[in-house]
C-alpha cells in the first residue's frame, strides 16, 4: 500500500456550505483526514459548521463550533472518509472571514 499526503486549503467567504475535500472515487483507495485547522481571521467571534456528506446526506462533524477573533480551532481526531465522500464547512458570519487548512492521507 501506498500512503500520498496531501492538503487542502479553503476560504469560507460567505455563509454558504462550502466543499472542502473529495475522497477518492477509485476503489480501495482510503482517505483519512488527520487535522483541521480552522483560523478566524475576522474581528469578531464566528461560528463553523464542519459535515460530511456520505451519499446525498450531510453530517455533521460540528456544529456551530466558536472560534474567538484571531483564534484557531483545530480538529485533530481522524475522520475517515469512504470513496467520493465530500468534507464540506460553513461560516456563520455572511462576510466569511474563516482560513481552512485540511491534511489528508490517501493510503492506495
């Protein structure tokens, strides 16, 4: 088996579901999402919303989660995505102002 490390980055820039990652479509390909780091980089408090969809259905990672001005949330449990499942996030705020940072294995 062989693991290829990757990233993903993404702005939230408005209050719109945003899709961050797509796992691989190719059969036994794995996707591990090792850490997410979410900066807020507004002046204020924001809220995120991080889910993943699995056939037609979202779920939620986390809801709502706070991140003080010129704060980071980090979530680093893996999430481990099946073949063609999407991470996808969501400010709260409508002007956005949320950096994302993804990193991902892809064990083939």
């Amino acid at each position: 088996m062989a693991n290829t490390f990757k990233s993903a980055v993404a702005s939230l820039s408005n209050d719109t579901l945003t899709n961050i990652y797509t796992a691989s479509s190719t059969s036994g390909t794995q996707t591990v999402i090792h850490a997410l780091y979410i900066s807020n980089t507004h002046g204020a408090a924001v809220n995120v919303d991080v889910l993943v969809r699995k056939s037609s259905t979202d779920y939620y990672v986390t809801k709502s989660a706070p991140i003080p001005a010129g704060s980071t949330l980090t979530l680093d449990k893996p999430i481990n995505l099946e073949n063609s499942n999407i991470l996808k996030a969501k400010s709260s705020n409508s002007s956005g102002y949320l950096d994302m940072f993804v990193s991902v294995l892809e064990i083939t």
